[in-house]
C-alpha cells in the first residue's frame, strides 16, 4: 500500500520528531501490514489445526499450514469485555478496569489504536473487536457493525480493503471481528456437520447434549468461513507481505468451559502466518499470553513497547530465533451481569493449575443454566434430568455449581482438569509455592477481589444474595488467602 520511498521518509520523520512518551523507530524499519481476526467463543480443541477433524475449519488449517500455531495461548479473562480490554490496553483487568464482563477499560489508558497511530499506522475494526457499544472509546480510525451478530462487518471489511487500495500511504492495521461461534447457534446447519462430535471432558452425554454441539459445531464452521472472506481479500487487495493473526477471544459456551478458569475456558486457538518470518506449517508450545499481542506487534511494526505494559513481546518467537516465552499464565475471572458472580483467580505453568475459587460459599451459574433456550438451557435441563437417576450426572451437576476453595491439577497427567489434587498430602508443597506466587501477582496488580453484584449462594442457588436466609452477610469480605 506504500512505496518503499515513502515508507523510509516517514520513518525519517518519526524519528525527527518523536519525543516524550510516543513511540520512536528506526528509520531502516519497513512496517508490515497487520491484520488480526478475532472469533468470538471458540474454545482452542475446537478447530482442526488443534486436532479435531470433526470441526470443519478449513480456512484455520490453512492458515496453520502457513504460518506458526500456539499450542499454549491463553487469554486473560474468560469472558468477552475483559479479555478484550486486556488485549487492547496490554494491562491485566485489575490494572485496566475492566473486570467484570460489559465493562471497559479506564478513559485515560493508552489502548490499541494510540500506540499503533504514533507509528503512522490508520488502525481500522470492523465487528467485535472490543466490546460492541465499548468501540467508538478506543480511537480507531475507522469502525463499523460492532453490534451484537452483526454479520455485515464481514463484506464490509472487504470492501474496506478495496476501496482503500492506493488511496493512502499510511501502513493499515485491520482488526475483524467475527461474532462466531458466539451463541444463538444455528439449528438448520447442524445436519451438515459429520458425527460423532467429540464432547469435552465433563460432559453428559445426552442426546441434547449431541444435539446442541452439532449445532456449535456449525456456528465454528462459520467462523471459519468469516476468515476465509477476510483471508481472500487480504490476499486480493493487501498483497502477500502481511502479517495475519487469528484468535479467539475465550473458549466456548459450555459448561466448565467459558467463565471458567480450566483450559476449556482460557485456552484459546492462536496462529501466525508472516511471510519471511514464520516458517510455515510450524508449532510452538511457549506459553503466551493475549497481554502480550499488544507489544509483540508494536515490536514488528518497529515500535518499542513501553515497560509499563503487562504484556511482553514474544517476537524472537515468530522469528523462530526462541522456543520459550512466559512460564506463567495468569487468569482472572469477576462475573457476568447477575448470571454469573463467581470470581476466580489461576496460576498455570506447563506442567500444573492453581485455581483459587475467592468465594467458594457462592453458587456457581452461568446463561447456560439460569439463561434463555438459545444460551443452552434445553442442553442443561437435559444433564439435570439425567442427575436424578444417575449418581454420575449428579457428581457433574455438583462440580459445575459448588467449587472448592482450591483447586490443583497435573496437567501432564490430567490434562483435562477432571481430578482435583489440592487435598492430596503428597502436593502440600506444591500447593504452597503456587498459592505464594498467585498471592504475589495479585499484590502485584492491586487485585481488590471484587464482588460487583450480590451472588447467588449455595444455600439458595435460585435467588440472589439479599434472598438468602437471614444472617447471610452482603457485601462479602474480601476472601482470606487459603492457609
């Protein structure tokens, strides 16, 4: 989109000019174009390039077969707005503001499209890149269809990219947005996928649970369509020299799955492809955070990222020039609106999972089994029945609403998270060195363990915290740290 020319006398006067806090670069960087694709609930087992053929995603085998796959990314947050707030300010939620979901980061943060202005880049969205109505507070240069299943900001997109092509010398950072595979999920196109569909660990195994993900099935293949468009006219209208990333922005909603702290709710799909730089049709197991999307393409845009971010660049990564990155992931959870009051906070390593469960008196209860017939109430009604007369289903029931205070899991051997080992004499040790250092990350980061709306409690899972029985205090204290 910019002659080698102009690219070199921009980068002359960014340098002349850059000064204070703005980002400077050096004058022999050539920006490459970045075009980031977020879909939107997608767990990381989900898709075929993480091994799972019965998800048609042809379009992210693709991808996976140019470029480089993450088989250790994981979001901050497993829901929707702070995950994404994360994402684009760089900042841990207890840092930026945004805990809760349909929240958003604080007024004054430098986010996203600040940084990638500074180094002459026209920064673009179109759908849910932020937090639907949240959008139009970052400072894109241009945004559009950021409405709940706005299916439009996918030819728009395109059309974006045609209609730009030579019309500015400025380096484009595009961010798309599919809302798949976001509930409702389609019932019709559930025939078309093949069967059987692996269910995840935890899973009853009912015929509406069968039903319910074919149709999830469904709603990833259109998520993968959405990146096929996008990849076409990237290819079409933005040339080969692009560097394309794709993620997703939690896992999906399922039970255990999204607002959950277990892998099933953090552990998201993430891909690279860079030609040049990628070595195509390769696969990393570094641990990286979405934190660190931020600095990592500030880095290749020829920036440098400011130390007070969270996030850390793992470009030596993609460049293939390291294996490893972080050796901590942390994640934190608050809530939901009034469907889910239930704050978490984890520790993952390669080999083990904290969980710490702040509140573990509250009830645990999502959209899934309090919400609507398009969120999964029929799927759950169907694990309910099931409990009554199977004392399997009925232990399933139990582990989704009533969580321990703690929780510890091997993942080399149980890397589902299926056996809870935080009462297990032979790990005291571990389990202390993982709640010390889950204690000093919350210092770190000013964590207040908020509880924003009243919980439904164990004792009274149906109703909200004011109709618990008499003596139940509200607001909660601040839990104390598990001895």
């Amino acid at each position: 989109m910019k002659s080698a020319s102009a690219v070199w006398l921009w980068l002359l006067a960014a340098v002349l000019l850059g000064h204070g806090n703005r980002l400077v670069v050096a004058a022999s960087v050539v920006r490459p174009t970045l075009v980031v694709f977020l879909a939107d609930d997608l767990g990381c087992l989900d898709c075929q390039p993480y091994g799972d053929a019965a998800f048609r995603t042809p379009h992210m085998q693709a991808l996976a077969d140019e470029g480089l796959t993450f088989d250790r990314a994981f979001v901050v947050s497993p829901s929707c707005a702070p995950s994404r707030a994360a994402l684009l300010t760089g900042l841990y939620p207890a840092r930026n503001g945004a805990e809760a979901n349909h929240t958003q980061p604080r007024a004054e943060l430098k986010k996203w499209p600040a940084f990638f202005q500074e180094l002459g880049y026209e920064v673009v969205a179109f759908g849910k890149v932020s937090h639907y109505r949240h959008t139009a507070q970052y400072g894109f240069d241009h945004f559009a269809h950021d409405t709940f299943h706005d299916h439009a900001a996918i030819p728009a997109a395109v059309e974006f990219l045609k209609q730009q092509q030579g019309a500015t010398d400025r380096p484009l950072c595009l961010m798309v947005g599919s809302n798949w595979p976001h509930v409702p999920w389609p019932e019709a196109d559930a025939e078309d996928h093949p069967r059987p569909l692996s269910l995840p660990a935890g899973t009853i195994d009912t015929l509406a649970t069968r039903a319910w993900r074919a149709r999830y099935a469904a709603a990833v293949s259109k998520a993968d369509d959405d990146l096929g468009v996008i990849r076409q006219a990237v290819r079409e209208y933005l040339g080969p020299e692009v560097l394309f990333l794709f993620t997703s922005d939690h896992g999906a909603q399922w039970p255990f799955g999204k607002w959950n702290c277990y892998d099933a709710g953090i552990r998201v799909p993430l891909i690279v492809a860079w030609p040049g730089v990628t070595k195509p049709g390769t696969r990393t197991e570094a641990l990286v955070s979405w934190l660190d999307l931020l600095p990592t393409l500030l880095e290749a845009a020829g920036g440098q990222p400011p130390d007070w971010l969270d996030g850390r660049s793992f470009l030596p990564v993609l460049r293939g020039a390291a294996t490893t990155h972080r050796t901590q992931i942390f994640t934190t959870h608050t809530g939901d609106g009034r469907w889910n009051i239930y704050p978490i906070r984890s520790l993952r390593t390669a080999e083990w999972k904290y969980i710490r469960n702040l509140h573990p008196e509250f009830a645990f209860t999502t959209h899934i089994d309090l919400g609507s017939p398009r969120d999964g109430r029929e799927l759950f009604a169907s694990w309910e029945e099931r409990a009554r007369t199977d004392p399997d289903a009925a232990a399933v029931i139990r582990r989704y609403h009533a969580r321990p205070a703690e929780e510890l899991y091997d993942l080399r051997s149980d890397p589902d998270e299926q056996h809870n080992l935080a009462t297990d004499p032979r790990y005291v040790e571990r389990l202390a060195s993982l709640r010390r250092e889950l204690d000093a990350w919350m210092a770190a980061t000013s964590d207040q363990q908020l509880v924003v709306q009243p919980p439904r409690l164990l004792s009274d899972p149906t109703s909200y915290g004011p109709n618990a029985p008499p003596g139940t205090a509200w607001p909660p204290q601040r839990s104390a740290t598990p001895k």
